[in-house]
C-alpha cells in the first residue's frame, strides 16, 4: 500500500503455495479485503506488515480495502 491509498502493484502474480504479506506505507490504516469473501488481513496501521496469506490454488483474486473501497487490487495466483 502506498501513501497515496493505492496498492502497489495493483496486480500482483504470483505462484500456488506463495505466501503475500502487505505492508502499510500510507499514514492511515487499510485492509486488503477478498471481494466476496476469502482473505481479510484485518487493519493494517501506517508502516505496519500483516500476516502472510497463503495462496493455495490457481485463479485471480479481486480484493478491496474495506476502510477505503475504492481502494481495489488483484492477485493473479498461477500453478
């Protein structure tokens, strides 16, 4: 999450099994929140890391800040 309440990258790709973490660079808290359910980090203060989620099977993910939603990404998870 950048300072400028965007993910970055906005897409992200990456392979079965691979765990992703998001770190907080913005002075306000954010989530990175699955669209429809799945994963929720949960807040994230500034400069904060949250927890590892791991992507266990193919497909895009489309996912949201739930304190800013028009805050949107996607992880691209390829076997």
């Amino acid at each position: 999450m950048r300072g400028d309440r965007s993910y970055a990258p906005a897409t992200a790709n990456v392979q079965v099994g691979q765990q992703v973490r998001w770190h907080n660079d913005d002075s306000v808290a954010h989530t990175a929140t699955q669209n429809g359910g799945g994963f929720d980090t949960g807040n994230i203060s500034p400069g904060a890391t949250s927890a590892p989620i791991t992507f266990g099977a193919p497909g895009r993910l489309n996912y949201h800040c739930a304190v800013h939603p028009s805050m949107v990404g996607e992880v691209r998870v390829k076997q």
